[in-house]
C-alpha cells in the first residue's frame, strides 16, 4: 500500500524517439509529391519554483535524392530541396554560440526522466550542447541521491558543484556560459513564472484525464523507469488508478473545469505571446521558449500533446523548437 501511495507522486511520459523537425517536414513533403517521439516524471515531488508546485532528439533527416528538375517531379523536388536548405540553415542561426572555455567539463543529472522540471534543465543543456550524463533516480528508494541532503530533483552536478531548484539551475548555468548577459530581461522572467505558476499544473489533469490515458503513461512507465520487476507491476495498474482520480482533485484544486480546455488555452496563450515571431526571444530561444518547450517535451506524444497539436496553433513554434535544440547532448553509459 505505501508503494502505491508513493505512486500519487510519479509523471510518466513516453519521451519522442521521432520528433519531426520542420526539416524534416519539408523533405518529407517533397518526397510525397515524388510519388511516394522515463520517463517517470513527478507531478508534485520534482524540483519547483515554489514548494507548493511540486509536481529528441530529431531522426536523421529523411534522405531526399532530387530527381532530373526537367520533370514535373523534379520541379517539385527540387521546391523540396530549397525549404530543405533554409529549414536546415535556420536551425543553424537558431543556435546561440557558446565558448568552449565557458562550457563545463563533468555534468551529471540526477532526474526522473519525464519529470517536466527536469526537462526544463535538459532543453537548456541540449540547446547549449553542453554534454551531460544522467542518473535516473528510482522513485521509491532515492538510493540514488542518497549522498545529497536535497532529495529531490533535478539535482545537476557541475564540475563537482551540486546545482538544485530547475530554474536556479537554468540561472547558473546561463550566467556561466553567457557573463556577458547582465540585463534582466522582464518579458522573459514574467512567462519563465509563467510555466512554473500555470502551465505545469494543467498537465497532470490531462495525462491522466481517463483510465484509458493514464493507462498511457503508465504502460511507458513500466518499461523506461527505474523499476524492480515487483515495482513495475504495481505501477501500471495501480499507480494509472490512483493518479486518474488524483487528476480530479488537481482539477478542483487549480480550479479546473475542462481539462483539454485548459491545455488549448494555455498552448494558445503562449502562442499569442510570440507574436509572430520566430521565437519569444525573437530570431532565436529565450530562456522562456526553453522552458515551455521542456515541460511540455514529455507530454507531447501521448494522447493529450497529440491533441494539443493538433487543435492548437503551437505545432509550428513547437517544430521550430525541435529542430532549434537539436539533437539531445546526453552521454550514453
């Protein structure tokens, strides 16, 4: 019983092996007209702004051989080709050039791998390609993070430093790679408060919004967490029960009435706040821009990120998103 209770605190999501980027999309589309994406996350336990919130890589681009441009096909290849070129130089102005003096040498992350504060820390570390390794921390024990007095995550070792809080260590790091950054940036602290105030307390009522979803997340639970066999099984059924009605209290609690609703209208909130630009930050990321698309990185391919793609307007930020931090920097065992 007191396994499955500690279950109230796990946020699975299944972590996107085959995100598309708009690179890959435009090659995807030219090939069509040839004829032709562990995760345990925390909802409520996981580091936070405040004590009361606790809670992709992008595949080789599809390989695109231009046909003879004296054919209607080729033409159209060839269209292919362009957007091609200008999707893969925009990733390229995309990325904010880092001293190597300025990187740090040993980065360890201690996390839960869908544990949306935690991917606030991996969206800023794979943007800046700063190589790190990971410890995924087992839920029930945390033998893992036995050594540190704080006991929960994230938790970044730098060079030896231990780092704790997603946002401070965001601020750390930022100030270390980037010295030259001293002005305050008002738009962007005001919508990185933002994620942390609102949006990620619309995501747990929307994974588990039915048997059926929460059965989702914890289908991936059960085989990418950091799990004994016993441990395994009591999560998928039992912990997908209690966090479905879990996620109704969550929703009184945050005031919620439709979840989906929620969801859209925070993804359309964001959106707005964009205006039209490339990117919070203009032609590229802010710090915001890295925090909204780290929490919302594992949820993107369950059932409620696919649905908030497809009846939003965030997909096109999103897939600029994808294609801007590139490839995850995380160091293989």
């Amino acid at each position: 019983m007191l396994r499955a209770q500690n279950l109230y605190y796990h946020f699975p999501v299944p972590r996107n092996i085959f995100s598309p980027c708009s690179a890959a999309a435009a090659s995807a589309a030219a090939a069509a007209t040839l004829g032709r994406r562990n995760c345990i996350g925390t909802a409520f336990n996981c580091c936070s702004a405040k004590p009361e919130m606790r809670q992709l890589w992008f595949p080789p681009l599809f390989p695109f051989v231009l046909p003879s441009i004296t054919t209607k096909s080729g033409l159209a290849g060839l269209a292919g080709a362009v957007s091609f070129s200008m999707a893969l130089s925009s990733v390229v102005e995309a990325k904010e050039p880092v001293s190597l003096e300025s990187l740090p040498k040993d980065v360890v992350l201690y996390q839960y791998e869908a544990c949306p504060f935690c991917n606030k820390v991996k969206a800023f570390l794979d943007y800046h390609d700063i190589p790190y390794k990971v410890v995924e921390v087992n839920p029930f024990g945390k033998k893992e993070i036995k050594w540190s007095d704080y006991k929960k995550v994230p938790i970044l070792v730098v060079d030896g430093e231990q780092l704790v809080e997603s946002s401070d260590i965001i601020d750390k790091l930022n100030q270390r790679i980037h010295p030259e950054k001293t002005i305050l940036d008002e738009e962007e602290s005001k919508w990185r408060r933002w994620v942390d105030e609102h949006l990620v307390h619309v995501l747990s009522p929307n994974i588990y919004r039915t048997i059926s979803e929460a059965l989702e997340s914890f289908s991936y639970i059960t085989s990418h967490g950091n799990f004994s066999f016993h441990e395994r099984l009591t999560a998928k059924y039992a912990g997908a029960a209690v966090m479905y009605l879990v996620s109704k209290k969550l929703k009184k609690k945050y005031n919620i009435t439709d979840e989906r609703a929620a969801l859209y209208e925070a993804a359309e909130t964001w959106s707005k706040a964009i205006d039209g630009r490339e990117f919070l930050g203009g032609s590229r990321p802010s710090l915001a821009d890295l925090s909204v698309f780290g929490v919302l990185r594992p949820i993107r391919y369950l059932k409620a990120g696919r649905d908030m793609i497809q009846n939003t307007s965030i997909g096109e930020w999103y897939q600029r998103m994808e294609a801007a931090v590139g490839e995850s920097s995380r160091l293989q065992a």
